[in-house]
C-alpha cells in the first residue's frame, strides 16, 4: 500500500501533536503511533513543566540546567529553552491546559537540583493534562490523520534526502507513506529495559534505523535512572513517584530508618546514593516517607501516587513506602541542530528521540516537557520556512 501526505510525523507524544498544531494547516500530515493515542510516554509525567518565573530566575534557571547536566549541555539550546519557557507555557493554556493557581497567579513547586520553585503543575498528572488536551486539539484539525498500531519499520532515503517512511499496520499490513518532510518524534528506548518507567513498545526504533542509515547520533550512553519508583515483585513498567514529592519534602530512609542522602541532589547522585545503601542493608528497596509532608497537601497535589500506593496496599499517609532505581529517560538519541533538523535533508527530530543537547548527561526534573514542546515548535516553524522558500523559488521561476 502507497500512501502520499506532506508531512509525517511518527509519534503522538507531546513533540509530535505540538509539531503538528504548529505546521500550517494547509499542509496535509499523517500521524503515526506504535499502538494507541495514548500510550505515550508523554501521558505519565507526573511532577511538572518548568518555566522562567521572571528575567531575575534566568541565571539560577540556566545554571540548575547546566549543573545537573554536568555541564555538558550545548549551551545554545539551553538559552532557547529557557527564553521560549513562556511563550510555550501561553500556547498551553491557549489550547486549554489547566495548571494550578494560587492567589497571585500560577502556583510553583520544585523539585531536585532546582534551587527554587519554577515547575508549573496539574496535581500528580501534568503530563496526562498537557498530551490530552494537544491531541484533542489535533483530532478537530482537517489536515491531520492518525494511524494507530502501525510501526515505522525503516525510512525512505532517496540520494541523502529523506522522502517519507516505510510502516506495518495492524490492519492495513506494509506502507509506503511518501512525504516532503519527516519528523521523527517515537519517544524513548524504555522498552529495552527490565525495569523501566516507560511504556514496553518504546524501544528506540528511530535510533536503530538511523544508525543503519549512517544519521549522526550524540551520547548513546546517557540514559537517566530515575531514584524513585514503587517497588514491586510484579513484571512490567514501574511506576514512578514523582520528584516533586521529594521536592514537597518526602524523605528517604534505610532499613533503620535513618536518612541518607539529600532527597533534592540531582537525580544520578540520588540514584547512586540509593544503590549503594541498598547494597549496604542487603535489600532490593529503600524506604520514601512522606511524614513532613501535611495531608492536605498529600492528597491535593498526589492523588493519582496516593491512589496507585492503595492499590498496591500502602497509604503514603501512615506509612513508608518501598522505592527503588529504575531506567526513566534517554538524554543521547539523533543529533538535531537549534531547528530540530537532522544530518539527513527532510528530516527531523524532535522529544526523547532526538538529542539537541539541552539535557546534557543528567537531565534537570521537569524540562523534558519543556523542552520537547520548544523544539517541535521550532522543527514545525523550520519546515513552514522551508516551504516558504520552495514556494518563492517557484513563483521567481
């Protein structure tokens, strides 16, 4: 089966859908997901979205990021993120996107290795509110279509130029979809790990058929162990609990009850400091308290952690619950220049697939969000350009 659009986009996290709001809408785009809508990544971030609370939090901002990323950052897309943070933050409530308020405006929490409140929220499920509001948005737009359950087994490489995607579909079997501009966004490589926060069919397609095609990768070997998820002896993804609960307060103990470790240190420092105590104590957890924490604030700001611990037999009220390392985001990926372009002609990059350095080698809680939705607004601005050019190169002709 053929298939001809202008635009593919392979995935429905929030990069892809914020891409596609962002192109013009008399392009034709065709979507592609894995599996269904909303199995994305995109959906279970719980803690939050950053954004530069005023000129005077630059420098801390800038430096938080820099820090936790050891320093490795690319300097020039940190900038970008941090200067674009409200003006993405204006098109989310634009489209709809509820985020806390207080008196004065929004409210702010932190979380590890911010030295200040800068993390706008929807109680525990940020990310769930901010993908489901862009995909209703997409699913009212003419020019978008939506295959779900169809996999992205190669792309079509014509003299060095992308021009589209080969896909398999659940019901539809082989495609050719042929396309002026592609736009890797199919998230991360969770899949390929026994304990992991992201979905199981995320295992880094885009990357595996970017290497077969000779497409600059950067730092394969980044891959962020978040310090805290629920333990359990059961098999499958691991659920997270949020660092915005240790940002709130929530403490870390070992098998004594003793602390060991300043909960709000960057998340590979926690995570090292957790494996060694585990391996200390002989156990396979440690122990995350919420004691310090009031109860209001508990069930107002965690319903969806104190609901999910219940079910699982711990009241986050009463008790310690048991939490353990486990693979939670990809900082290396598909090299992309400011404009989310790849070293291919035609093709992009954008969320966990692609690398555009903002992250670093440790990527600071709370920008992934950001810095997806920063960078898919800059790929679909770069194509609306390329257009552009095309158009003007004819009507000169």
């Amino acid at each position: 089966m053929e298939m001809k659009t202008e635009v593919v986009i392979v995935g429905t996290g929030v990069a892809g859908l914020f891409c596609a709001l962002n192109l013009p809408r008399d392009k034709q785009i065709l979507m592609l997901t894995k599996s269904d809508v909303e199995s994305s990544d995109s959906f279970l971030a719980q803690g939050g979205i950053c954004v530069l609370r005023d000129e005077d939090d630059y420098d801390s901002y800038f430096e938080d990021t820099m820090k936790a990323g050891h320093y490795e950052n690319r300097r020039e897309s940190v900038d970008i993120m941090i200067r674009s943070s409200r003006e993405i933050i204006d098109d989310l409530v634009g489209y709809g996107v509820e985020f806390e308020r207080s008196k004065d405006g929004f409210a702010y929490t932190r979380e590890g290795a911010h030295s200040t409140p800068r993390i706008l929220y929807h109680a525990d499920i940020t990310g769930k509110e901010i993908t489901s509001k862009l995909l209703a948005q997409v699913k009212r737009l003419k020019n978008v279509t939506i295959l779900e359950y169809t996999t992205m087994t190669d792309i079509i490489e014509k003299n060095g130029i992308c021009t589209g995607v080969l896909a398999e579909s659940e019901a539809d079997g082989k495609i050719e979809i042929y396309a002026d501009f592609t736009v890797l966004a199919s998230g991360g490589i969770g899949g390929n790990y026994k304990h992991s926060t992201n979905y199981p069919h995320l295992t880094g397609d885009a990357i595996e058929i970017s290497k077969k095609h000779g497409i600059r990768l950067e730092h394969l070997d980044y891959v962020q162990i978040h310090p805290t998820t629920l333990y359990s002896r059961k098999p499958g993804r691991r659920f997270l609990i949020s660092e915005s609960v240790r940002g709130e307060g929530a403490v870390l103990y070992n098998k004594k009850g003793e602390r060991f470790v300043n909960e709000l240190l960057p998340r590979d420092v926690v995570t090292k400091a957790i494996h060694e105590q585990m391996e200390k104590d002989g156990t396979d957890f440690v122990w995350l308290s919420m004691e310090h924490i009031d109860k209001v604030t508990i069930m107002s700001h965690f319903p969806n952690i104190c609901q999910h611990c219940l079910e699982e037999g711990y009241d986050v009220t009463r008790e310690y619950i048991p939490v353990v390392p486990a693979q939670h985001y990809f900082m290396g990926g598909i090299w992309v220049d400011s404009d989310s372009q790849t070293s291919m002609d035609s093709l992009f990059a954008v969320g966990e697939t692609s690398c555009n350095g903002v992250h670093g080698a440790n990527r600071l809680a709370s920008n992934s969000l950001l810095e997806s939705l920063v960078f898919a607004k800059r790929a679909a601005a770069k194509v609306k350009e390329m257009y552009g050019a095309e158009t003007q190169k004819e009507e000169t002709a």
